[in-house]
C-alpha cells in the first residue's frame, strides 16, 4: 500500500511538472511571438517591410493566437486545479495601413526637369514613392544618366488619429522659398518625422543643393486628448518676430516637447538663421 502510493504520489509530482514546463514553454513562445510581432509592425509602420513583413506578421498573429489557445486548453484540462496562467505581453495589433500615390517625373538626364515624361507611382511611406519613381525612371532609361521627382503627393484614405501632418514644399535651391513647388501633404508619427520625409522629397529631386520646409501643420486633424498644443510661429532670421510665417498647430506630451517641434521646423527651414516661438498654448 505504501509502495502504491508513494508511485502515485511520485507520478502526480511528474505529471505536474511536466504540466508546468509545458505551460512555461508556451508562456516563452507566446513573449517570442509578441516580439516579433512588436518589432515587424514597427518596420511597416514606418515603411520598412514590404508584403514580405505584411506575410510574416499575419503568421506570427495567427502562431500567437494558436499557442494562447493551446495554454487555455491546458489550463481547462487541468479542471480548473492546475497553476495560475502565466500572462504574456499583449500582442501589438495590426497598424493603421498608409497608401500614397503621386506623379513621378522622369528626365534623360542628371538635371531634372519635371513634365518631361510622367508616370503614376504608389507606396506605403514617402521613401516607397521615391523609390517606385526611381525603378520606374530605370526601366524608362536603363543605359542613360537619368533624374526623377514625385509631384502631386496625395494621401489615401484619412489620417490615423494620433499622427501629424504638414505641407510639403520644395525649392531646387539652398535658399529655401516656399510655393516653389507645393509637393503635397505627408504623414509620420512625429514633426521629426514629416521633416525628415519633406527634406528626402527635395533631396531626391535637387540633390544637396535642394532645400524642403513645411506649411499648414496639423490642418483640419484632432488633437489627441490629453495632449499640449501650441501655435508654431517661424522666422528666416535670429530676431524672432511673430506672424512672420505661421506653420501651424503643433501637438505632443509637453510644452518643452513642441517648443523643440517649432525650433526644428524653423531649424530645417532657415537653417542656423531660422527662430521660432509658440502661441496660444493649450493644456
């Protein structure tokens, strides 16, 4: 009787911790997947995946949700007397989906010259666009020094709460004039972010002489609750002065955060010449 139920005792205690490796393995498959997850819907937000991260991310959504099915079955095996589920990460869902389209201008030589040959392009971040235009302008001439621009960049579809937006305009010189070339609105998560994506249009188009600044911050969008807003005011000079252009409203997690947003907008306009100030504050 003693032999008896020591074996019992000994294949209960077996039978448990098997139950507990199992659960910790799925529990450590389950933070694998949201990392991976996490990161492959960081790469297609910002425009760094492709169909094949679209691919991979849908597969490990679908391996997460097979392995949070498989714990609760084994937590339901168990009748309810088995360990305490170990939580996992939640998983990062799907991002919001970004689609531009615009006009790529394609030119037989290095000094580009739009409405020589114009062709429709698309993609899912500036950088996509700029690059839909440049294979388009190799297949046009292959053997030949070319040059391409986009133009008229339109956004499909509305504007993911959250996200800021500015105009972009270009100028095929340093000294940057706005209304040269109004390029059209863009989209990022950040004023950093719509800057770096202005500044990438004009450089693809004018190489390092070109020059990008931003108009009509934020127009028309909703500011995300609980967030601080200012009115961005920037000047081509050191000696700030008001109204002197008026970019926009500009929203983030502090006053400091979009004082810096305005003197970065003023900074990439101007360059070290440039000033700027913020008006009608809200908190």
């Amino acid at each position: 009787m003693f032999k008896k139920s020591v074996f019992v005792g000994t294949l209960l205690l077996t039978t448990t911790s098997a139950f507990a490796v199992d659960l910790l393995t799925l529990s450590d498959d389950l933070t694998a997947s949201s990392k991976k997850i996490s990161k492959l819907a960081e790469r297609i937000e910002f425009g760094n995946g492709g169909a094949r991260a679209e691919r991979n991310l849908k597969k490990q959504l679908k391996q997460l949700m097979d392995t949070a099915k498989e714990m609760k079955s084994m937590l339901g095996g168990q009748g309810g007397n088995g360990p305490n589920p170990i939580p996992g990460p939640i998983p990062v869902p799907p991002p919001i989906s970004i689609m531009y389209t615009a006009k790529c201008h394609i030119d037989d030589d290095p000094d580009l010259s739009y409405n020589q040959n114009v062709v429709d392009v698309r993609g899912a971040s500036i950088a996509m666009v700029l690059d839909d235009c440049k294979m388009m302008a190799k297949a046009m001439y292959p053997t030949k020094n070319h040059s391409s621009g986009i133009k008229d960049l339109q956004l499909q579809g509305p504007v993911p709460m959250g996200m800021q937006t500015g105009e972009c305009h270009i100028d095929d010189d340093p000294d940057m004039s706005f209304n040269q070339i109004v390029q059209g609105t863009i989209v990022g998560a950040s004023i950093q972010d719509i800057i770096a994506d202005c500044n990438m249009i004009a450089e693809d188009a004018y190489g390092i002489k070109g020059s990008a600044g931003l108009k009509i911050v934020n127009s028309g969008i909703q500011i995300p609750m609980g967030a601080v807003s200012g009115v961005c005011h920037i000047d081509d000079d050191p000696d700030m002065t008001f109204n002197q252009h008026v970019v926009g409203t500009i929203f983030g997690h502090s006053i400091q955060a979009i004082s810096a947003d305005c003197e970065a907008l003023a900074l990439s306009t101007y360059g070290s010449q440039g000033s700027s100030g913020m008006k009608d504050i809200q908190r």
